[in-house]
C-alpha cells in the first residue's frame, strides 16, 4: 500500500473560504473573548480577554479577528496568489527560503502581496470604528497568530509589534504589516521547527490603548533556569518593556517568593531607555547604570500577587509582561513559561542511592507510546511483579514519571514500599531458592513456551489484520513477558542466597575484595553476543577489501557495501546470522521500545565490528587471577571446603548469568512490538493523522486501543481531528523539554566534586590503572569512533556497549554503579572503571590524555608518555 500522505487543505485558497466565513464579526472588544477563542483572536488576544474577565488590569482594547485576515486574502489577490507560493514548493514554503539557499525569496514574495494589496473597505472600516470607539489615541498594535503563546510554542518575537501609533492611516498601515509578518522567514522557519503547516496558521491583531510606561519588563512566575515554583523571576528596565524582551538591555533582575519579598537583587546595565515619543513612535536613550531599583516593595509584591492569581487560573507558571505607568500596574501579555525545567525533586537517601540505575535507563526521554505500552505492560509490570512476590509495593510508571501536556517532564527514582507480606518474604526467598536452580532456569517448560510463542509472534503477517486485530496482537506480545516475570519470581532467590553464602565465605577467607571480579567470569547470553562479534571482526579482516573499508569507511557506508558488494559474501552471510541471533537487543534502553534494535540499526553492529577492527587488546583476564588466588588459600587445601567454596563462586556466576540471560531473553518481544506499531503507524498515515509511521510513538497505548476502522478496514477521517493536534501538541512540548535531563545528575552525585587535580571522580567499579586518550561516545551510532586503547567515555551503558570494552584501555561512565553492565564486563575484561561520574561527557573532551584510576575511582590528567597500563 502507499505510504503517502493524503494532501492537506490549503486554509486560504478563496473557494475554501465561506460566505459564513467572509461575514464573520471583524472586530471585537477584549472582553468578547476567553482562553477557548485562539482560533479567532490568537493566542495573545485569547489570553488578554480572559485576563480581562477575570478582572486584571489589562489596558482597554479590541481585536482584529482572523476573520479580518481570512477576509484579506478572500477579497484581494493575495489570498489565491499566497496558494499558490505555498503550493508551488512545499519545502521552500515551510523553511521561509532556506531550502532555497537561505535567501527568503518566497517570504519576501509573500510579504509584498500584503504591501502591495489594498484593504477591503468593509475590513478598513470596521477597523476604524473600534479604533474611534477606544478614543482615537495612542495605540499599540500586536500580532496574535493562531499559533503563538502555547505550551510548547512561544512564538516569542516571531510576529511584530508596533508601539505608540496615533492617526487612522498608522493604525490600518500596521495592521497590514502585522499580517504580513506571519510570513516574515523568523516566523517561517520558527513554524516549521515546531511542525506547524503554514497552512493551518491565521492572524488576529490587538489594538490597545498606550502605556507610556515609567518602567517595565517581564515577570516569571516560577524560576525559568531551575524550575523552582517557590521563586519568581522579574526583570525590569526604566521606559517601555521593548528593551528587556529585545535582549538590548541587561535588565535589572529580582529573585522573589511568593509573598513578593526579595530572595535576590542583581542591578541593571539600562544601557538603553526606549519611551514614547511625544508625537508618537519611540524614542531612545542612553540609561544610568547603578541607580536604585526601579520598583519598590509595593509594586514587587502586588506583581507576585498578580503572577499568583495567573497561574492559579491558566493552571501554569506564566510569562507576563507588564508595564507601569502613572503608578499603576498594568499587565500588557501572558503567556505558558516554554522551556521550563520541572520542580527539582527532593530526595531522599534511598532514591539517592538507586538514581543511578534509573538515570542510565532513562538517559533519553520516553514517548507516551514507551511509558504506556511496553513500560506500564510490559517491564514495569515484571518489577512490580517480582517485588509484589515479596510483600513490597512499587509505584506506578505515571508516578515516577510524571508529565505535562502527555509528555514525560521528570524521572523521580521510586521509592518501594513494604506491605505486611513482606514478613513473610524469608520463608518465601527459602522456598523458592531451594525448588528452583538458577542453572537449571532454561529448561524450565515456561521458558520453552516463551520461546515458542515469541518465534509465533515473529512470524505472523500483520498487513492483512484489523485495526482491532493488530492491537490485540500488541497485547500478546506485552503477555508474553509475563513469562519472563514468572520465571525471575521463581529463580531470582536463588541468585540471591548463593551470592550472599559466597560473600559470607570470602569474609571468612579474608578475600571480599575477590567477589565482584569473580562473577565477572561468568558466561552469559552478552559475552557469547561478543565473542560472536570477534568473530565477525576475524572474518573482515580476513578479506582485504572489507578490512580496508572498515578503517576507512563510517558505518552508514558499510552498510551499503556489505549489503550490495558481491565479494563480501562470506561476512554477509555471517552477519544476516548474527542478526538473525541477536538483532533483537536494544541499542539505548531495554525499557524504550521506540528505541531501534540491532536489527533495526545493523549500521550500530557494524560500528562495534569497526571498533573491533584490529584484534582485541591485550587485557588481564581478572576473574582467572582472582580464582588462582583463591585456590591458593591455605584453608582451600582441605578439599571439601574447597569444593564448597568453588559451587559457592559457580551458583553465584549461575545466578549473574541468569539475570543477564533473562534480560537478553526478554528483548525478543521488543521487534514483534515495533513491527505491529510500524503497520499501526502506516495506517494513521494514511488517515492523515501522522507524517510519519514513527510518529505513532507520540500516541498512548490507551488512545490506539480506543481507534476502530470502518468495515471495509479503513480508518474514519475524523481520526486527523482527534488526534493530529494531541500529536503536535506533544512534539512541541517535547521540543521545548530538548536540553532538560529527566533528573538532574547533581541531585545524584553531588559529594563528587573533582579536588586536588582530579579532572572526573565516581565509583570505583573495576580496579587497575590505564592511561590514554579520551573518546567521548554518546550514542551507539557513533561506536566505530572508537580506536583501541583509547579511554571510553560515555554517558551509560547497555549490553549493547559492552563489545567496545574490548578495544577500550579503560572505561568512564555518567551514569551506572558497581553492578551495572559496565562494571560487570569491565571487570571480565580487566580494563580499570569508574562509574557514576555524573558529568564525565561534559568535561573530558576527544584527544585529551587521562589516567583513570578504577581502584579510586578517579580521572586524572596525564602526559602522552605515561605508562599505559599498571593494573
């Protein structure tokens, strides 16, 4: 079927505008409208009339509604010549000409249809009465498109304002400019960012009467840079606000609590003062910096006051311009806070301590899809399970991930809670570890029947299922993990109690230290994924062409060569076999199944081929070491004490294995899952309500479970109604959230401050020293950057990093403890790490020489001549 998408109505072409629409009102006082009339008075016009019904003191007005503008278009040339310029060349149409080698050519066109047409004179004359009626003085005149001042899509200073205007002709000539700045190449390129079709977009204009303000500027009711509510933030400057919201000013910045007194005072550089002109237009001068304040306690505690009661009614902090003048308080926009960093969370010793696991799960933001879908019904449903099997309570996903707008804003490390059966978890831990062997895990029949039904899911044809059929099919795949969870239920106390009995014998041995590398040694689902990648290491290099290629070629190339080359047939087919036996693992995160697998990115796979390229480092075999050392106790001579020891370190490498198999296992559901959203995401396409069958992912499970298609199979065209705005909503808000961290890596690691010449601290995770130069991996398409004895950085890792540890002299980690993946196969590999720097990415750079200290569990600077390795 196709996949492309149905064409989209063109809003201003003449024959879609009605005669309803063409007789609608022109202009209308503020009062007329509420916050639910953006699509006839724009977003700041909606705004300010709510503002006036609720009685703040907003200076009198009118608007100029959308169907002044749709008017415009409908009766003059510009309507059907803007059509066809937004027609002609949709790209160019939504970039403002940067498509076009930035040249704006089509914003300028579209710009001088408005200049050079004339105002209806129904539209000029309407226009004219209000302004009569609001007494004929000096105005301001302000855009307020369809699409500014909402969450996600600030608009700021994207359309023109006009400030201080008198006379009829000033008031129409910027009405018409006002118009024909929602084509200006800023607004252009700001609404296509924001996935906005410049089609779907209309103008209103707010006439009101002129504040000649003595001082003004912008107040934040809660800490635009923090996210703390408890603060609000008010910069000011003397003269008319322009200064402060143009950036021309350093303004003079208040710090307030809610009551309006003053945390903080910064003064202002008022390098320039912009005020009314007497006759009118503005007028600039030079300030005088280091004056006094320019507000007083009254006037900060009537704006708190002010900022209080707006975002208790728009149900958000808000961004609020205001102005004073004649020693009154005025309120001139309002608008969401865009960009705002959630509340910080307080936490507490516990969520400080297991932050880390989560932060490196979470490093990327989830989709509505991930949290409700795979998360709420799939792996979290397995952790709540397994705790729920021994009395402890854990939250639900909405209430460590909580969210605004439908998007994810915040990760709160949950906190457990102990219920009355957990008195009864020893006899259950005991029971269970006695019945069920962690070595003996997978020839349990429900593993079998998991097997089975994954291979099932696999292999069934979606195309030709119902809508219904499809999300059902989602359904099983979730059901499917239940069997997993089962399984940990039953043989996860027999990791546990192994472990600690060889804990409690190295205690008695004097050898603790020699526990976690011994059960780095062993064998598992990821290291035999490793060897396996060695091995097709081996087989490029021994063809010349494909071991050149790999040195010199990225792996987007590599792709394309192995793929299509004829003479690389014996790396193809052992690579199509790697797939066929691991692409189901995940490249970021096992909890985000919008997340691509191995299979669905081979290019990642070919980049840790690529950084293998060369033949794997010489490295301490650490877990070898540590049993020699053990077998050479004077105490492990008596045999039977010695055969105990050793099944103590073999149940407890049993039970590693087990978590990471089970891990590695439960991934199978993850391709059968994206592919029935993939045909889910095609047939919303279709609909008209994605651009793009990835889009899907911006949906919750909930709301495709609510969709039902048509007998025939199709979906109703009311579906784009429905849903397309939800789905542009939240990728603007996720836009706005781009560069805020779900949690704050200082609220984790804050006692880890770098002192004494030390460059990065963390844990110390695998012990030895290795020194060498930084490479700085973010994300896993960027793994065939790696060169072998370089010190691998990276902000958290998955079995799906650990292959490049192979190549790496030492590994240093944002994210992560001593029994994360990291560590784990660092130690394997005895290579040096340090794991939960909380900042390593951000402060060691690519090229720079470092000695890192895994015994510490620090990062020092280092000459290139420094001794490499000094385990």
């Amino acid at each position: 079927m196709d996949d492309a998408q149905p064409p989209k109505p063109i809003l201003h072409a003449p024959a879609t505008v009605s005669e309803p629409q063409m007789a609608q009102q022109i202009t209308a006082s503020l009062a007329e409208f509420g916050r639910g009339d953006v699509a006839v008075a724009g977003g700041k016009g909606a705004a300010l009339g709510e503002l006036v019904r609720q009685g703040f003191p907003v200076p009198p007005g009118f608007v100029i509604t959308t169907g002044a503008y749709l008017s415009f278009l409908a009766e003059t040339k510009a309507g059907a010549e803007l059509d066809l310029l937004l027609s002609s060349e949709p790209g160019d149409a939504f970039d403002g000409g940067a498509s076009n080698g930035g040249n704006g050519t089509h914003a300028a066109a579209i710009r001088e249809l408005f200049a050079s047409a004339d105002m209806p004179e129904r539209v000029r004359d309407e226009i004219l009465a209000a302004y009569a009626k609001l007494g004929r003085g000096a105005v301001a005149v302000r855009s307020s498109a369809t699409a500014e001042d909402l969450p996600g899509a600030a608009f700021a200073g994207q359309q023109d304002t006009f400030l201080n205007l008198t006379g009829e002709d000033e008031v129409v000539r910027a009405v018409a400019r006002c118009w024909a700045s929602l084509w200006t190449e800023r607004a252009m390129t700001y609404r296509r960012r924001q996935g906005i079709d410049p089609r779907e977009v209309a103008i209103a204009v707010v006439v009101q009467k002129m504040v000649p303000a003595a001082v003004a500027g912008v107040m934040f009711t809660a800490n635009p840079v923090t996210g703390e509510r408890g603060e609000m933030v008010v910069d000011a400057n003397p003269g008319l606000g322009e200064a402060v919201v143009s950036g021309r000013v350093t303004p003079e910045r208040y710090v307030l609590d809610g009551s309006g007194k003053v945390l903080s005072f910064v003064p202002g550089g008022r390098e320039v003062v912009i005020s009314a002109a007497a006759g009118g237009g503005t007028r600039e001068m030079t300030g005088t910096p280091g004056a006094r304040p320019g507000l007083v306690a009254e006037q900060l505690a009537e704006l708190a006051q002010l900022g209080q009661e707006a975002q208790q009614h728009f149900g958000r902090p808000q961004d609020i311009e205001w102005a004073v003048a004649g020693g009154v308080l005025y309120v001139l926009q309002v608008r969401p806070i865009t960009a705002l960093p959630p509340q910080p969370p307080s936490l507490n010793w516990f969520q400080r301590w297991v932050g880390p696991f989560f932060w490196e799960m979470f490093q990327e933001r989830p989709y509505p899809l991930d949290v409700s879908g795979w998360m709420r019904l799939g792996i979290w449903e397995m952790l709540r399970g397994m705790a729920g099997s021994v009395g402890v309570a854990f939250p639900m996903v909405e209430e460590f991930l909580p969210e605004e707008d439908g998007v994810v804003v915040q990760l709160i490390p949950p906190v457990p809670r102990p219920t009355l059966r957990s008195l009864a978890a020893p006899v259950s831990l005991l029971r269970r570890s006695r019945e069920f062997k962690a070595s003996e895990w997978t020839q349990d029949p429900r593993f079998e029947q998991f097997l089975a039904d994954t291979e099932r899911l696999n292999g069934t044809d979606l195309a030709p299922l119902r809508w219904r059929a499809v999300i059902a099919f989602v359904e099983e795949c979730f059901g499917t993990m239940r069997a997993i969870r089962n399984l940990r239920i039953s043989y996860l106390p027999g990791v546990l109690l192994p472990m600690l009995k060889m804990r409690l014998m190295l205690l008695l041995l004097g050898k603790m230290k020699l526990a976690p590398v011994l059960i780095a040694g062993a064998e598992t689902r990821t290291s035999q994924a490793n060897r396996a990648l060695e091995r097709l290491a081996s087989i490029a290099a021994d063809d010349p062409g494909l071991s050149r290629a790999f040195l010199e070629t990225d792996s987007g190339q590599l792709l394309d060569l192995v793929e299509k080359d004829p003479e690389h047939g014996a790396f193809r087919a052992a690579f199509e076999a790697f797939q066929l036996e691991y692409g189901h693992r995940e490249t970021t995160s096992v909890v985000l199944s919008s997340s691509p697998t191995w299979s669905d990115a081979p290019e990642v796979v070919l980049g840790l081929v690529k950084a293998m390229s060369g033949g794997r480092l010489q490295t301490v075999d650490k877990a070898g070491t540590a049993m020699e050392e053990l077998n050479r106790h004077p105490v492990l001579r008596f045999e039977p004490l010695r055969r105990r020891m050793l099944a103590a370190v073999e149940s407890a490498r049993a039970g590693i294995a087990f978590r990471e198999d089970s891990h590695f296992y439960a991934t199978k559901a993850i391709p059968p899952i994206r592919r029935a959203y993939r045909e889910l995401g095609r047939r919303l396409v279709l609909a008209g309500v994605i651009d793009k069958p990835e889009e899907i992912y911006h949906l919750r499970f909930e709301e495709l479970e609510s969709i039902t298609d048509a007998d025939d199979g199709a979906l109703p065209a009311s579906l784009r109604h429905r849903f397309r705005p939800l789905v542009l909503a939240r990728v603007a808000k996720r836009r706005e959230l781009e560069g805020i961290p779900l949690l704050d890596p200082a609220l984790l690691f804050a006692g880890r401050l770098p002192s004494g010449g030390v460059l990065v601290s963390g844990t110390p995770s695998s012990r030895g020293q290795a020194s060498g130069q930084v490479r700085v991996i973010r994300v896993p398409s960027e793994f065939g950057q790696l060169r072998g004895g370089e010190i691998l950085v990276c902000p958290y890792t998955n079995p799906s990093w650990t292959p490049l540890f192979q190549r790496a002299a030492a590994v240093v980690v944002d994210a992560g403890g001593l029994a994360s993946h990291a560590a784990i196969v660092a130690r394997e590999y005895g290579i040096p790490a340090v794991m939960g720097t909380g900042s390593a990415t951000s402060i060691l750079t690519d090229g720079e020489w470092v000695l890192v200290d895994g015994t510490l569990g620090v990062v020092l600077p280092a000459a290139s001549s420094t001794p490499t390795d000094s385990q």
